[in-house]
C-alpha cells in the first residue's frame, strides 16, 4: 500500500487535474448557493461530463462538484435562511441570525474555513485508514461479503428518511430492479421480457439521472416563487472574521469533524444527521448554549465541519468494499462503472496507485476549496437571486443530453423518463429512493457472493455459515442490534430537528 500511495502521489500532481477540480469546485458552489438545487441533482446532471476524459481527471472533476456542493449550501442558509442542501439545514440555526446582526460575512467565513478545515482532516484519516481496511476487505470470502452488504443495506433502510418499513420496500425494489438482464452465476437471462436493450441489465446512468435529477426539476417547476429576497441581506462587506474568532471556534470544529468523519464511515447516515449530531454537541458543550439559535459563530463552524467532514470517510466502503456511503456517492459509483472500474477490494489490488492518487487530488483540493471559497463568496451570494424559471429548463436539457451522449441510445431515454417518474412519486408520497439505489448496485454483488458461499458450503449452509465461517455469524448475530442502533438515533435526530419526512 505504501508503494501505491507514492505513486499516486506522482500521478495526482497534474495540471489538468487541478483544473478541472477547480472547475468541479466552482460549478459545485454555484448549484449549492441555489435554494432548491441541490448536489445530488448537480452530480448527476454533469457524471456524463466525467466519460470523457481519463479516470484521474474526471472523478476529481465529480469530487469537486461533491465539495463544493456541500459548502455552497451554506451560503443562501446563511444570508436568507434557505438551505441550498440538507446539509446546510443546520446552518440556518445561526446563520440567518448573524446576518440580521451585520456579520453575514464573518458567517460565511467562519463556514468556510469550518468546511475546509473538516473536510481536509477527514480526507488525510482517510488515505490513512484505507489501506488497512482494504487488507481486512482483501482477506475476506465470499461469506463474509455477503453478510457485510446484507448489514450495510438493511442499515441504509434503516437511516434513509421516512418510516423504516418505507426503505425497506425500496430496498426490495431496488434488489428486484438488479434482478433483470444476466444471472451473474450462470450468465442466463431472467426478467427482460424479450426486450432486447436491457439483457445486460437497466442502464446504470439514466437510472441515476432519472431519480435524483428529475424529480428535483419537477418540484422546482411545481413551486412558485417562496417570497421576495432581502437583497439587502446579499451585501456580504461586513466585517470580515478575526483570528481570535476562528481560535474560540477551533476546538468546536475538531468536536465536529471527528464527529462527521465517524458518521461518513457508516453506509446511509450523510452530512444531515452529521450535521445535527456536531450542532448538538456544540451546543452540549458550550458554556453558553443560551446564544446557540440567536446567532453564534461556533453554531454555524459545529454544523459545517461536521457535514463537510462525511465527504472524504464516505468513500472508504465505497472503495474497499463497493458499498457507497450515501446518495452522493452512487453517483461517484456510476463514474467508477463506466470507466470499466468496478470499487471494492479487487480495485484496491489491482488499481491501488490510481484509488491513492485520486485521494491525493481530493487532499490537494481542499487547498483550492479554500482560495475559491473566499475570493469567489461576494459573487456567490448574488447567485442566490438567478430566478429558477431561467435555470431549470436548462437543466432539464442537460439531463436528457446527458443520458443520450454515452451511449447514443434512445432506449436510455426512456429509461431516464421512466425513473424519473419513479423518482417524482416517491418522493411526492415520502419514499427516499436512496435504498432502492443502493439494491441495485449492490444487489449483483450480494447474489454473486451468496451463490459462491451455497457453492463453497456443499449443501451444509448452516454448518458452513455458523460453524466453519464465525466471523459470519458474527455478523448475522449483530445485524437486528446494529440496525435497531442506527435506526433509532437516526431517528431521533431527524425528529429533534423537524426532518425526518
């Protein structure tokens, strides 16, 4: 591993890569400091925009987009109190607060170096712990894969937003989705009803722009304009942060960002509830929690340290095991797949200067996070009043040019209107399709693991399983704790902060 981390070292230090990183960087802010747009929707709308270019380019390109996402939610949160991402619902607690106080720069500020700061720290744990687990990922069978998927699946359900039984059902929908085209034991084909474009399966892009772009796009065309902006409130020429004001919130970050990078590492959790597990330790912790909501400084650093923090801990499972952390990592996976890399313990293996290289990028970028975030936070706050009527259309253009320019095929087109229907509905009747996703993409692996362990186990499942496999049963034993665990925290902090539909 250690070889591997000093060759991506060299592979990582391009030009071309740092732009378009930069690029990344900059069209991910843009679509966070738009109320109603979010990352997710930005990822998919521009995957297709990573098939062209090299792995090493185009999935910085998209790890750009993911971290400027994220901040650049924080920017409406903050100066009008509409959370460009989930990810930033906490921020509104203060943010709003100290804007109305004339410190709505020292607010962006303080989130900015808050975000870079988590998200740096996360990213360099990351580089570290992952070759570690890739060994552990390296030495398991068949067996024990198919049980941590199980785990991991069953513990996205459980996370996702909603009632619980609600992802499970999209779970089994997804799992049922992953079922048509080829068994991948005996390469026959099942479920494809003789139309010949989907033997090989749903294609895995227009599915991913379908469900989390296009909904996205019809609610927006649904909604009327929400009230008149402040644009007052948009004049960020305030004072700007002190250094003792960033040294008073220092150890608030450090508290978030192992908060974040610990969230990041469980499949299904993301930024929202990392976001309100650091606010609420802030808050626990602050000698003054009477100021928390009334516009504390520390309020808006605890929130985005801990939701920039999940970013770079994310792709450990996805990595070392094939299992994406959240909904934005899907879309890293879609990139993944079409350049021919298919993430987890083989990748490592076979593609370890590549996986450490694109690491190393996603360190360097958060040194090209900060200068853009700062220099570029006046004009990002105007974005906030570019009228939606404008953008979406355009945007629906670009989702349907996106699914048709990989493979030029009508049929894709049809499957992006498809789940994009799929997508509309479920979220109008409060599905979060994140699970049914995540079944898909992790539904061939888990029947290929299973088929090999009935294979390896010569009709003895329970003895084989049980008996000669206890890290296995482990496992299986610790599945209904592991997720009643998980459920319920989930839960309570999405009810404690009024998003849990």
């Amino acid at each position: 591993m250690w070889d591997f981390f000093i060759e991506g070292i060299g592979l990582a230090l391009r030009l071309d890569t740092f732009a378009m990183m930069s690029i990344g960087l900059l069209l991910g802010m843009f679509v966070g400091a738009l109320p109603g747009f979010t990352t997710v929707m930005a990822m998919a709308i521009l995957l297709p925009l990573s098939f062209f270019v090299e792995p090493l380019i185009g999935i910085p390109f998209l790890l750009g987009v993911y971290k400027g996402g994220i901040y650049g939610g924080s920017i409406p949160a903050i100066l009008v109190s509409m959370p460009g991402t989930g990810a930033a619902v906490a921020t509104t607690f203060d943010g709003p607060a100290l804007t109305k106080k004339g410190h709505g720069r020292k607010a962006l500020e303080i989130a900015l170096f808050a975000s870079v700061s988590g998200d740096l720290t996360s990213d360099i744990f990351t580089i570290i712990f992952i070759g570690p687990i890739a060994i552990i990922a390296l030495m398991m069978g068949p067996p024990e894969l198919a049980a941590i998927l199980l785990l991991s699946l069953i513990i996205i359900s459980a996370t996702s937003s909603g009632v619980f039984v609600k992802g499970l059902l999209m779970l089994a929908v997804g799992l049922l989705f992953s079922l048509v085209g080829q068994d991948p034991i005996g390469a026959l084909s099942r479920f494809t009803f003789d139309i010949f474009q989907i033997r090989a399966g749903i294609p895995l892009l227009p599915m991913l722009i379908g469900v989390f772009a296009l909904p996205e796009i019809f609610i927006g065309i649904e909604k009327k304009a929400s009230g008149l902006i402040n644009k007052d409130a948009l004049n960020v020429r305030g004072e700007r942060l002190t250094f003792a004001e960033f040294k008073n919130s220092f150890r608030t970050i450090v508290r978030s960002t192992m908060i974040g990078t610990s969230i990041g590492m469980i499949p299904g959790v993301g930024q929202v509830v990392a976001a309100f597990m650091g606010y609420a330790a802030a808050k626990n912790a602050s000698s003054h929690p009477e100021t928390f909501g009334k516009g504390e400084l520390e309020g808006v650093a605890a929130a985005e340290a801990a939701n920039n923090a999940v970013n770079g801990p994310t792709l450990v499972p996805l990595l070392t095991l094939g299992i994406p952390g959240d909904n934005l990592t899907v879309i890293l996976v879609g990139a993944f797949i079409a350049q021919g890399l298919r993430p987890g313990p083989q990748l490592m293996e076979e593609q370890g200067a590549l996986v450490f290289a694109i690491l190393v990028a996603m360190v360097c970028a958060n040194i090209l996070f900060l200068f853009i975030g700062y220099f570029c936070i006046p004009v990002f706050a105007k974005v906030v009043t570019i009228r939606k009527s404008i953008l979406l259309p355009l945007t629906l253009v670009f989702a349907f040019a996106g699914s048709w320019v990989f493979r030029s095929d009508p049929f894709d087109l049809a499957v992006l209107v498809f789940f994009g229907a799929f997508g509309y509905l479920a979220k109008k009747l409060h599905f979060d399709v994140t699970p049914m996703v995540m079944g898909f993409i992790l539904g061939p692996i888990m029947e290929y693991s299973f088929g090999q362990t009935v294979t390896l186990a010569q009709g003895d499942m329970l003895g084989y399983m049980f008996i000669e496999r206890p890290v296995t049963a482990g496992i299986f034993a610790l599945t209904p704790f592991i997720t009643y665990f998980m459920w319920r925290r989930s839960k309570r902090m999405r009810k404690q902060y009024g998003v849990e539909e």
